[in-house]
C-alpha cells in the first residue's frame, strides 16, 4: 500500500451523504466532498493483482479488498431494525418486567426504569450499534479500536455462546407444551394422568379453611385443611413430574428424556435453516417472527381484559407505591431488566449494526428500538396482570399468590390460566406459539452474532463456499451437546446454573462498564462522536456523550457491586440449595467471560513491544486500515497498473 499526495488526481470519496461540514470535537469541519482552504487530501493508493478483488474494469466491489469477500449488507433498512426488535423484545420482556414491576410498587417501578433506560440502556445500544456499523466487523474485530482491550470481543462470544446454548430450552419446553395443546384436553388441566400424585387437586377451595373446616373435595376422598396445605395443583405436577421429571438435586443428573431431546433437536434444525444463508434470510424471516408475538399479545389483552378480576389485577399492576422509591433493590431491578433485555454487552447488536449501509442514521434507529422495547414491556404488563386478575378471583386469593416471574408464569401461570378459559386448547396453542417465536428470534440474531464474530476472525484467504453454513452447523452442534446435560431428568438445576452465572445481570454490566470505558477514555468520546458524525451526517445528541464519559460506568458498577456485595447462593424454588461445587462450577462460567478482559490486556501488554505509550500510539494505524478496508467506495480505476486509488479527507 502506497500513500500519495495529489490534489489533481481523480478523487473516489468514501460517502457522499454528507452535504454540508460537520463540526469536529476540536472546532474544526469535515468536508467529505472536498477539501477546503488549501488543504491536500490523503491518497491511498492500492495496489492490486489482476483478478484479486476487483473485477474487469478494475473496480473494487464494496467493502472488498484483496483476499476479502464483500460483506452482506440488509437488503432494505427496515429488516436490521426488525432484527433488532426480534431480538431484544424477548421472554424477559413478557415474563419478567411486568413481575418486577408489581414487585417494585407498580406504576412507581416506571420511574427509575426510565431514569436508567436513559442513563444507562440507551446510551450503551446505540454505542454497540455504532460501533459495529463504523467497523464493519462482529463483536471481536470491531474492537481494533483498541487493540489492548480486544478481549472485550472474547468476552462478549463466550457470554453469547453461553446464552445461545441455555436459552434454546426455553424454546425446547415451549414446543413441546406447544404439542401437547393440540389435545381435545389439556393435560395439564386434570389430575387422572400417571405423573399425577395423591396430592394433586384440581380445585382449590382455601376460603373453607378459614374456620378450620373440611374442603369438599373428590380426587382422593375428603383433604383436611392440612393435607390441603401440601396439595398440588395439575399444572405444577405436569411442569416437575412430567416435563422435567425433576431429580432430588444437582448431583441425581437422570436419565435423558427423549420427547425433550427430539424437541431440542427440533428447534436446533429450524435455528439452523433460518441463520446458515445469514442476514438475507434471517431478515426476512424476522418479520413474522418479530410482528406476529404482537398481534398475539393484543388478541390475549382483548380476551383478557373481559374476564372477571382483570380490573383488579390491572390496578394492582399500575397501583404506585411511593415508599418503593427509597428502597435501593428497586434501582437495581430497574438496571438489571434493562441491561438484560436490551441485550446489551451480548455482541449481536454490533454484528447486526456491522451489516447497515456505512451512513444508515444508526442514532434514530437506537432511540426507535428504545422505544419499541420498553413499550412492549409496558404492554405486556396489561396482558399478563388482566390474566393473573382473573385467576386470582377464580380461586378466590390475593394477586400476589399467582404473580410468578421467569419460567413459573410462562409454564404454570399461563397454563392455569388457559384451562379456565373457553375453548382452551386453542388458547393455550396461541400462548405457547407466541412463546416458542418470541424466543426462536432471539436465538437466530444470538447465533448470528456469534458466527459473525467467529467468521470474522478467518482472513479472506481462507474462503471457502460453504464456510458460513459450516460455521453455522459446527455452532449449533456444540450448543446441542452441551444441552443434552439439560434435557436429564436434573437438567433444570444445569439450566439454572447457566441462567444465574453464565449470561446474568453481573456478566452483562462488568461488558458494559468496561465498552463505555474503552470507547470514552481510551478511543475517545469526542473522537467517536466524529466517526459517528462521518455516518450520519451529524453529531449524536451531546448527553450520550456524557453518558459514555461519566453517567452509564457510574450506574453499571454501583449494580454490579451491589449484586456483588448482596450475592446469595442459588437456590431452586427456594428449597433446593445447590451444593458448594455447583456454584464453583457457576462461578467459573461468569468468571470465562469476564477474565477475558484484564487477562487479554496482560498478555497484550506483555507481548508488545516499545513502551506502553508507544503501544498506545499504535492504534491509528490498525483503525486507519481497518477503516480503509470498508469505508472506501472506489468507483474509478487509477490506470492500466490495477491501482485503485482511494481518498480519505481525515482519519
């Protein structure tokens, strides 16, 4: 690669969006059409084989270069931004966040969510989307930023990889209720089924032990109240004996199940044949996927807001309790919902921005999508809390004894709910297909982020026709094996251990610390805010710059030292204590992630050469080719030599 001088030479400008200057941090303008006021533009001359990324003309396609494929770019807009709603408006949106707001004082739980959405939730989404559509790269290469801390790209594969393998039980466990709703009776809803104990009863009747009288009950003769007390509805026995079959602790692993092993295997095939072409079908198929949950959601509020008791459990959901707000638990539930389910510090949101055209205004996609998911959060809300409304009056108990979060509201709430509405087969088939896609989007952009970190690791000399969809298959099959440990008769207590260590709230603010850190201290803030200026033709909004520098690392290192501080040994259905050497084994699943960072730096550090100041200053130049490498459009051949020559007003 050469580097010229010549003012006279004919010019290939890298975008030509930008119509008017731009004012940089340091007061001066960039004039991408130009060059102004006497100044000469870098040239960039490359040299190039016949035959070797340029086509007959001796044009460079876009984003090519010698040895390296062109890179897919969405086929219209509007498909990254259906990607990106597919996969941050998940379970945790439908499952947890109205939960934690009945928890947390209702409507007053709106208050500090904001408050952090835009302190923290907004700030980092877009940074990631930036950041990937600026390098053009998935989740490790895009920080050449800064060499010295690229182990957040490792952190970041390793996180997702873990959450790729777990979160695809949840779609294992919606398949199969899926299936078995197809039935004339839900089996969930009587107590004649073999998994069904002595203990199983199908109506509650707990307003009769008030006075310490019998409850008139017909399963297995007359309960007194305190055989009552130990009774198990149809739908818990159907989720732990028949579903998970569950064993008596993490060290009793079982036996496989084979009706979750063939839906496992199920989901895994469909995962595959919707990622293995990459962006072009994925964001085609994301818009059913992503809209159609929606549409469910609004059918399930129409239906729910008629039954009896949806009025209460609406108003107990929104009812503010104004002595909420003094609690700190609250602040630190509001900080970890956002972080979890704006799917921040995963690395697909980069590898989705990494395929936007270079001047997509990637700054109003971030507050949209901001937008859509907090609402739909919101939203879910009303559909989850008109339904627990109406079984708490069936049943005749207070809210806050059928209010569940997490896999209880998805798997025995929802259920409970579905048999004592009309014609339930056909409701509980709505519920569980909403459920099964709102979680197979999430796990096509998971996977997709990770192969295009992966891919993007392979030089271009290293092509192959098939690369991605073996990448694709080699993927999917790891995932796969690890989750035969999950599908066990113990496999709830590995799942577990994976939710609560490998991808939780702790892993997903020590990234996010630690990307707004490197982007602001190391790269830059004003420098960022540049290259984000050179895209969208103007400067981001200055309060997210002020984020990045001081508000969001303040915000996710008081959550993660308050998560450290109030830590708590993991428990099922707080009963079950897991033993000392599974929570070793869960501290060594946050820990791979998150030692990736300093120990990539040391070794980093340790294998440069120079001082560090010079290993800092070495930075530009990797940024200047990177840069180069998808920035350039080059349109013109420099002549019959096969140089294309190339022009970049400022780097």
């Amino acid at each position: 690669m050469e580097y010229h001088s010549n003012s006279n030479s004919s010019l290939t400008h890298l975008e030509e969006t930008k119509k008017k200057p731009l004012t940089l941090s340091n007061g001066g303008e960039y004039l991408p059409e130009s060059a102004s006021n006497g100044n000469t533009p870098i040239m960039v001359v490359v040299t190039t084989e016949p035959g070797s990324g340029s086509d007959k003309k001796g044009i460079v396609p876009n984003g090519a270069g010698p040895g390296y494929p062109e890179r897919e770019t969405w086929t219209r807009q509007m498909d990254f931004i259906m990607s990106c709603i597919g996969f941050a408006v998940g379970l945790g949106n439908v499952w947890r966040f109205p939960y934690l707001c009945y928890k947390n004082g209702g409507g007053v739980f709106l208050i500090p969510y904001l408050l952090i959405v835009f302190a923290g939730g907004i700030p980092i989404f877009f940074l990631e989307i930036a950041l990937g559509q600026f390098m053009k790269a998935g989740s490790i290469n895009v920080w050449n930023i800064a060499p010295l801390f690229k182990g957040l790209g490792y952190a970041s594969m390793v996180i997702v990889f873990f959450c790729n393998t777990y979160y695809i039980m949840v779609l294992a466990w919606g398949l199969y209720y899926l299936i078995k709703s197809f039935n004339p009776i839900l089996p969930w809803s009587t107590c004649d089924n073999e998994w069904n104990t002595p203990n199983c009863i199908e109506s509650f009747h707990p307003e009769d032990c008030k006075n310490g009288s019998l409850a008139n009950v017909t399963i297995s003769g007359n309960m007194t109240c305190a055989e009552l007390a130990k009774a198990q509805s149809p739908i818990v026995e159907f989720w732990e004996n028949k579903v998970l079959s569950i064993t008596s602790g993490l060290d009793e692993p079982g036996h496989i199940k084979w009706e979750m092993l063939l839906c496992l295997i199920a989901v895994w095939l469909l995962v595959y044949f919707c990622v293995w072409k990459g962006v072009k079908s994925t964001g085609k198929i994301v818009y059913f996927t992503a809209i159609f949950p929606s549409l469910v959601l609004i059918i399930l509020l129409v239906r729910g807001v008629t039954l009896p008791g949806a009025y209460d459990g609406i108003m107990y959901y929104i009812s503010p309790d104004w002595s909420k707000l003094g609690e700190a638990q609250v602040w630190i539930d509001a900080g970890t919902q956002i972080f979890f389910s704006y799917a921040i510090g995963l690395g697909a949101l980069t590898a989705l921005g990494s395929y936007n055209r270079f001047n997509n205004d990637c700054h109003k996609d971030a507050f949209i999508l901001a937008a859509i998911n907090s609402g739909t959060s919101f939203f879910a809300g009303f559909v989850v809390f008109s339904i627990l409304g109406f079984m708490a009056a069936e049943q005749g108990v207070d809210i806050s004894l059928v209010a569940e979060s997490g896999p209880g509201l998805a798997f025995i709430a929802y259920p409970k709910a579905v048999t004592l509405l009309p014609v339930s087969p056909l409701w509980a088939a709505l519920f569980f297909f909403m459920l099964l896609l709102l979680g197979l989007d999430s796990q096509f952009v998971g996977v997709e982020g990770f192969v295009t970190g992966i891919l993007d690791l392979f030089p271009g000399k290293y092509q192959h026709r098939y690369k991605r969809e073996i990448a694709v298959a080699i993927c999917c099959s790891l995932c796969c094996i690890i989750d035969l440990s999950m599908v066990t008769e113990g496999g709830m207590y590995v799942f577990q251990l994976f939710d609560y260590y490998s991808a939780s709230g702790m892993t997903l603010l020590w990234q996010a610390f630690w990307e707004c850190v490197v982007v602001a201290w190391v790269y830059g803030a004003d420098r960022f805010m540049d290259d984000i200026a050179r895209m969208i033709g103007y400067r981001p909004f200055f309060w997210i710059k002020w984020c990045w520098l001081f508000v969001t690392p303040c915000v996710c290192m008081g959550i993660f030292l308050f998560h450290l501080i109030n830590y708590k040994p993991l428990t099922y259905n707080n009963e079950y204590v897991y033993p000392w050497w599974g929570e070793v084994i869960g501290w060594c699943l946050a820990l791979s992630s998150m030692l990736c960072i300093p120990v990539s730096f040391l070794y980093r550090l340790c294998r440069a050469k120079g001082t560090f100041k010079e290993v800092r200053d070495e930075r530009p130049l990797l940024l200047f080719n990177t840069h180069l490498e998808y920035m350039a459009t080059p349109l013109v051949s420099g002549g019959d030599d096969g140089r294309v020559i190339i022009s970049e007003t400022i780097m």
